[in-house]
C-alpha cells in the first residue's frame, strides 16, 4: 500500500523536500528505512542536505512490532532487519551516539518495552537478528551490554522462533563477553533466561544455553530452582508443561542436563502438582523416555528428601524455597 517506488522516484526527481516530516516528526527517510526500502534510502540519500534526516525522530507504525514506535532512521532500519539499508546509513556517518543518550535501562515488561531505553544492539537481540548485530557491533558494545543483551535474544517475544533464537544465542556466547556466564541467570520480574526458554518450548536454545553453564568452569554448579518465587515454576516445569512439543530425542536431553545443573525434581507447586504430573499430562508431546525419566528422579528426590541449597544468595528471589 505505501513505499511504491515509482511513485517516490516521480516525487524526487520532481524537487520533493527529503526534509520535511509530518506532525510526528517522521520523513521519508525514516519510512523508507522502516519498510527496508534500500533503493528509496539510496536516492533519499543522493540528496543534497539529506544528512539533516539523520536526527529525525518520531512516532511511527511497526507492522513487525504491532506498535507505534519512536524510532530514528537507524532504529527503523535495524527493525526491518535489512543489512544493505543498514549498512548505506552506517556508510554515511550516521552516528550511534544519538540512540545511546538515553541511559541504559532494562525494560520492565519485554511485551511492551521502551525502544528509546534501549540500544540498537539489545534490539538486534529482542528481534533474534544476528546479521544485523553484526553488522553493527564494531561500532559501540561493551561486555555488560552483551550480558543485558542475552535476556532479550532468548526471550524472542516477537515469534519465539527457535532457530533463530539459537543462532543469536551462538553470536553472543561466541563474542567476548567479560562477564562470568552464570550472570546471564540475572533475574528480570521474577523469570530468568530459562524460564523464557522453557516457557515457548525453545528446546535447541535451552539446550544450547544449559551445555554452556555446565562446560563454565563450575559457575554452571547452581541450584536452577533458587530462581524460581513459591508462587511460580521452576523452568524444569514450563518445560513439563510445554504442549506444542514433537518427540524428538533433544527433549530428553534437556530434561537430563536439568538435572546435572541440580534442578529439583521433587518441586511441586501451589496446587501440589509434580514434574512427574505434568510430564504424564504431556505424555504426547514429550514421549515416553523423558516421562520415565522425570518419574524415576521425581520418585528418587522423594526418597532421598532431596533438599535445595541456599549457599549463594544473589541468585534467590523474596519468597523463593528454602
């Protein structure tokens, strides 16, 4: 319906001004970087004076988002995920210091997030887009960006693409990150990374994320489910109670790694339901070996009067089990 090329090239070549916007501050340059138009942001860009669009910044509609965003012509690039418009805006000087004014503050709800608050890295990771990341990390990244970084990439809550979110999580695991791994368990309104994970049946990503704690030089050795509040499931449990699942041998795998980082298999929650309930109600999706398995560990925790330890506080919530 918009960003017909035709049309904008008519318009420019009949002496349009690239610099006016509208009554929400937003021109053509930054449309044409939302829609991922590289011919139109090219042209646009030809201009004489076209440098003066650069610091523009409004409210505009992100189909990708379902949202009214404040976006620069860089961040509706970023969003279009579109390198080649990206990159002409990089190539042009564009600076990023204009989008790191505000300071770096992790949003409070991932659904509804402040993209003025955040840095076009981290929203790279919000929309699992490691090309783009990529493209921009030499740029400005810092280790303890790339940690806050981590909570957006695999909460994925645009599509909860697993594929996707598993090849973002490889760039930032692979990055040089300074910060010990087990600080990616920081806990955000009462969930972590895997909680998320567990939550959209993300199994390649958890899988991915649960090898790496247990290969970090013991910082791995932590008792997953101190991260959970009494009111809430451990992320063993979402992954119990994921019902979108297909059999598939990862799943088992999961749940056995579960246990390695000492997950507790006899949690119950405030109804009294046990991993052992939840994995026979999802027997379909789950299938019969990891049925079996959290059975036997389930049975075996009760037994044994498995406890959770408490040793390391930063990673307790108020309120979390004894």
């Amino acid at each position: 319906m918009y960003g017909s090329w035709d049309v904008v090239s008519l318009l420019l070549e009949r002496g349009a001004d690239v610099t006016l916007r509208n009554e929400k501050n937003v021109g053509p340059l930054t449309h044409s970087c939302l829609s991922g138009n590289a011919a139109a942001v090219t042209k646009i860009l030809s201009i004489p004076g076209s440098e003066s669009c650069f610091s523009e910044e409004g409210k505009v509609y992100s189909s990708t988002l379902d949202q009214n965003l404040i976006l620069s012509p860089l961040k509706a690039s970023v969003i279009s995920g579109e390198i080649d418009v990206v990159t002409l805006l990089l190539n042009r000087g564009v600076s990023l210091e204009p989008e790191l004014k505000e300071p770096h503050v992790q949003p409070q709800d991932y659904t509804y997030m402040n993209l003025q608050l955040i840095t076009l890295q981290d929203l790279c990771c919000y929309l699992s887009l490691p090309k783009v990341y990529e493209t921009l990390s030499p740029n400005t990244i810092s280790g303890k960006k790339q940690v806050f970084s981590f909570k957006y990439a695999v909460n994925n809550v645009h599509d909860h693409d697993d594929s996707r979110s598993l090849e973002m999580l490889e760039l930032l695991f692979n990055s040089n990150i300074s910060e010990p791994k087990n600080k990616i368990l920081k806990v955000v309104e009462k969930t972590n990374v895997l909680h998320d994970l567990a939550k959209f049946g993300m199994a390649k990503s958890l899988n991915f994320v649960l090898d790496n704690l247990a290969s970090d030089d013991g910082q791995g050795e932590i008792q997953i489910d101190q991260l959970c509040a009494s009111k809430s499931w451990t992320p063993l449990m979402y992954f119990m109670n994921y019902k979108k699942f297909k059999k598939e041998p990862i799943l088992i795998e999961v749940v056995k790694k579960f246990k390695k980082l000492n997950s507790n298999f006899r949690f119950e929650d405030k109804f009294k339901r046990s991993l052992a309930t939840m994995a026979k109600r999802n027997m379909k999706s789950l299938g019969n070996d990891v049925v079996e398995f959290v059975d036997e560990e389930v049975a075996t925790a009760a037994a044994t009067s498995t406890t959770i330890s408490t040793k390391d506080e930063e990673f307790r919530l108020p309120g979390a089990l004894p």
